[in-house]
C-alpha cells in the first residue's frame, strides 16, 4: 500500500493508495457501457493505476467495454466522472485520466 499525502499550512492529510483505487472503482461503476471486474478483487486493483506529482495525481485505468458503446463517448465520460470524483472527495487535483480500452465483452445471447 503506497501512502499519498497532501501538504497545507495547517497540516498533512494522508490517503492510503488503497482509498483513492477505491474511489476510482467507484467512479467506474458509474458510467455505462464498462464491464468491472468486480468478481476478482486483484483483477480489480490491477485494472487502476495511480500516481502522485506534488498537488495533483495522475490515474490510468484499464477497462472493458461492452461492444456495443461507442469508445470515445465512454472514455471521455470515464475521463470527466473519474476526475470529477476524486476532487469531489479528496484535496487532490487530477491532472489527466489515461483510458485503456484492454477488451471489449461480445454478449451472444
């Protein structure tokens, strides 16, 4: 678990890595045409990346997406609903959101 700290004139808040993933899975989960991989939490934690540069962070996201989505509709709204959660509940600013299209489901009902 990495530590992720922010720095102000009263003091240090600190986040756990594990709570800003959380909140980026959350984030996920709100946007449709993504297939999580909530089954499998390793699957899950591996699927988010995120990184610290002084005052703001950096997420990439690897994800799965129905087929019948458009891709860049859905990656932009990932992109806006991801950065709009993380600096709704925490003190960071985001300073991109990399969207990894890795698969896509093909439903054959």
């Amino acid at each position: 678990m990495k530590v992720v700290t922010k720095q102000d004139g009263t003091g240090r808040l600190v986040y756990s890595s594990d709570i800003l993933r959380d909140i980026v899975d959350c984030a996920l989960g709100e946007v449709k045409g993504v297939v999580k991989y909530a089954d499998n939490s390793r699957q899950a934690k591996d699927c988010i990346k995120i990184d610290q540069y002084g005052d703001s962070v950096h997420v990439d996201v690897f994800v799965k997406l129905l087929c019948t989505v458009e891709v860049s509709d859905v990656a932009s709204r990932l992109q806006n609903t991801i950065k709009g959660t993380i600096e709704s509940m925490t003190e960071f600013k985001v300073k991109d959101v990399n969207v990894h299209v890795v698969d896509v489901e093909v439903n054959e009902n």
